[in-house]
C-alpha cells in the first residue's frame, strides 16, 4: 500500500521507527517530514499528510506528533480527510470500517514503539464496510465540509 508519512519534531523518532517497519511489511511510503527533533509546526505536516492522500495516490496516511491531539485537530480541517486519532486497537481498525478513516494520528508521547506498530498494521488491514449506515453518516459529514468551506471564515483551501 501506498502511504504518506509525517512528524512534527516531538513524532520524529517515532516516524522513523515505522518506516523502517512499515517498509518491511511491503508498503510503499512517501515521507513528507520533518527530518530532525529541531521544533517546528505540526498544522505544516498535517497538511503535508493530506495532500499526500487527496493529491499524491497515497491510499492512507500516518500522521504523528507529542499527543496527537494538534495534528489530529489540523488533518481534520481539510476537507477530504478523516484523520482519527488512535490509542487502542478497537479504534484503529472501526474508525477505518465505520467513518472510512484515511489518516492515523498518533501521539508519540501516548503510545510506545510496539503498539504504534501493532496500530498502523490494524489500521492499514482495516477497510471500509460500505454499510448503509455509514456511507449515510459518511454524506452528512461531506455536506457539513461542504456548508463550512462555503463560510467566509474558511478562506484557504488546498490547491
């Protein structure tokens, strides 16, 4: 599978880790950055990441910074993306099977090496159920995203 990859400064290390595995098990990853612990801005890979699976024929995305909640917020503004921010094993593959999630963030001050591996595997093996009631959810979510991309405060779109 072809996936984008990216990290602030805090989920470098972390980044680094799943490429290593996540190019052993066969997939294909495009890294969009960051490439050292020196800070920068989370929003900037975030939207790195998306446009990797919107623009770039990225099936998935991983996403990671310290908590994963800032990366997690900024994906989610893009519309397009369903970036769900996973702890556990039971979200990674349902945010997947029910909301159709593209993007995993993960926080690599949350979880250790072993489970954000044991994560993108669940999540990358998890596909979309296509049930009606979620393709029906999934509809009112891409209305929503259309009626706030149409406010006057939603000025800058991906291009």
């Amino acid at each position: 599978m072809k996936i984008t990859i990216g990290s602030d400064h805090a989920g470098f290390e972390l980044k680094k880790m799943l490429i290593v595995y996540l190019r052993q098990c066969g997939h294909q990853l495009n890294d969009v950055g960051t490439d050292s612990t020196a800070p920068v801005d989370y929003p900037d890979y975030a939207e790195a990441v998306a446009r990797g699976v919107l623009q770039s024929g990225s099936e998935r995305g991983i996403l990671i910074c310290g908590s994963g909640v800032g990366a997690s917020v900024a994906a989610n503004k893009i519309p397009g993306i369903r970036a769900g921010l996973c702890h556990d094993s039971y979200s990674a593959h349902q945010g997947v099977e029910h909301d159709d999630v593209n993007v995993l963030v993960l926080g690599s001050r949350v979880v250790a090496d072993e489970l954000a591996k044991d994560l993108c595997t669940i999540f990358l093996n998890a596909r979309f159920t296509g049930e009606e009631r979620h393709r029906r959810r999934l509809e009112k979510i891409h209305r929503i995203e259309q009626r706030y991309s149409l406010h006057p405060a939603a000025k800058e779109k991906i291009s």
